[in-house]
C-alpha cells in the first residue's frame, strides 16, 4: 500500500491538503516540556506512515457531507496516537529492530524508554478525546480495551498449530478492526453528522478493518522482502498463525506437512519450506475470498451516503487488488 496513492483511491485530491492539518496538529500533540520524551514520542511521527486511520476519520466527515473542522482533525490525531503507541508496544513484545525504515524505539532507547513513551501516547490520545466530549472519549477507552483484548487473544494462541478461526477473526476484530471502526466513528461524531450516518460509518470501518488486517495477512506470506521491509513469513517465525495458515492446517494434503514443521520456533529452511506448502494450497485464494466478502460489507454500509467521496465504497476492494496469489 506504501506505493498507492490513497486521495486518488478515494477520488478526493483536495484529501492532502486536510492531511497535512492532521500531521501537524500531530506533531504539536505529543510536545512536552521533557525535551527527551518529546524526542522519543515524535519518533514514528516524523518517519511518517500511511496515516490510514486518521484518514479514515477525516473521510468520515466527508462521506456524511460535512466540513472537516478542527474537532473532526483533533479526533483523527487522537485515533492516530492510539495506533502509534500500540506500535511502541508491539516492537517491544516482537524485540523489533526497525519500524518504518528507522529503528524502533526500543532498539534506539530500549524497552522501559519504548513502553513509557507508548504509554505517554495513549495518554495524549485520552486527552485530546476528553476534549472533544464525554461520547468519545468513552469510545476512545473502549477501543484501547480492545486492542489489548485483541492482542492478549493473539498472544495466548502463538505457537498453536490447533488455532481456530474464530479465535483469529475474534483477535483481528480487537487489534484492527475496532481502531478503524472507530476512526470512522469519531470523525462522524466530531462532524455532527446524525446518528444513522455515524453507525453507517463505524460498520464501515468494522468491516474495512477486517477486510485490511486479511490483507496485510496474506502480504506476509506472499510479498517480497523488498515490498513488505522484512522477510516474507515472518508471522509464520513469530509463531502467528494468520487465516491462509489455519485453513491450509484443515487441509488434507498439505495440513499433516504443516503441522510437522510449525508448532515453536523455525529456522529459515522450515519457514521457506513452510511458506512453499502454504502458498500452494488453496487457502490463500478462499482467505483473499474471505476478505473480499468483508470489502463487500464495507461497500455496502456506505452506499448512499450524501458525501463526495466517490471512492469509499470500493476502497476496500481497491487495497485487496494489489494482493497477487
């Protein structure tokens, strides 16, 4: 997705210009008076990033037909900050090195400084959503909760060659979906948009977010090192058993091999030979099947709304066209 051009997806090529507000008012969001704090959590801001979660919420705004106002910009930087401290706290539990092209916080400052500064993020986050009125900042705290669930949900099946898909789709719906769903919400309840819209919006960004999370599942297992900054299976050494795994698992002939190589930590050769089995099942075309089922759902939660943004409706499955099995 780094190589798409997300304004021209959406068909809003005025979509930068709002942008740049977000990124700045991002930047001022996490200045402090400790120069080094200010230092480690303007990190990722400056290395950039898609910024798909705040665009989401300007976008909201848009679709429902209103004006991006600057509460509608301050709820995307607090969703914005929700995802960059997870991100603080995920390269510590993966022992991360690099994130985005830069090295991580914790391979730079170590964990304690990381965890810290991840915290100091979220708090930011709770902040800003505190100002914008009691019905998102409750929804801001809810969705924390829910990406710890979601992560916690993961985290206990790592290594479990007998995951299930409704543990996976339960654990997507937490870490991913929840974040997106809401972008959508707070940039609909900042916009005043009435209370039909809002929920159109946030079952919108549920179903994107499942849709995305999919996606960028299966570019784990079949993207180049070049396109994805990192060795293609690194879910699969990592012990994360994403949806292609778990049904080639279920899968007669190439399931029993799978299971012989997986289970605890792999070395290269297993991964490759792991990768091979995999990507030569039929699961990566019935999960690319499965996430094209939830572009679907997002498609039609927005259709009809009075907004210019064109795109929306077919965004989901735009992102999935790049995905090559």
């Amino acid at each position: 997705m780094e190589c798409m051009n997300i304004p021209e997806l959406l068909q809003l090529p005025d979509l930068d210009t709002e942008l740049g507000r977000v990124e700045a008012a991002l930047r001022t969001s996490v200045r402090t008076g400790d120069e080094f704090l200010g230092e480690v959590a303007s990190h990722l801001i400056e290395a950039g990033g898609k910024r798909l979660r705040p665009t989401l919420a300007v976008v909201a705004a848009l679709a429902g037909g209103a004006s991006v106002s600057d509460d509608v910009i301050q709820g995307s930087v607090s969703v914005e900050l929700v995802h960059l401290g997870s991100l603080y706290h995920d390269d510590v539990m993966d022992e991360a090195d690099s994130r985005r092209g830069v090295p991580s916080v914790n391979a730079r400052w170590g964990n304690s400084v990381a965890i810290v500064a991840g915290d100091f993020r979220l708090a930011r986050a709770s902040e800003i959503a505190a100002g914008l009125g009691t019905e998102v900042a409750a929804l801001l705290a809810a969705t924390i909760g829910r990406l710890c669930e979601g992560q916690v949900s993961e985290v206990r099946s790592t290594f479990d060659p007998n995951r299930s898909e409704e543990s996976y789709f339960a654990a997507i719906g937490g870490k991913t979906a929840a974040l997106t769903a809401s972008a959508c919400r707070i940039g609909a309840l900042t916009a005043g948009l009435e209370r039909e819209a809002v929920e159109t919006l946030t079952r919108f960004g549920q179903a994107f977010g499942m849709a995305f999370q999919i996606r960028d599942d299966l570019l784990d297992l079949v993207g180049t090192e070049e396109a994805l900054g990192k060795p293609a299976g690194h879910d699969l050494e990592e012990g994360v058993y994403t949806l292609p795994v778990i049904r080639t698992l279920a899968d007669s002939q190439g399931g029993p091999e799978l299971r012989g190589l997986i289970g605890g930590p792999i070395d290269q050769p297993a991964r490759d030979k792991a990768l091979a089995i995999v990507r030569t099942s039929g699961a990566l075309t019935s999960s690319l099947d499965a996430a094209r089922r939830y572009a679907d759902d997002a498609a039609s939660a927005v259709a009809g709304l009075p907004g210019p943004v064109a795109g929306l409706a077919e965004f989901a499955h735009r992102l999935l066209d790049d995905v090559t099995i």
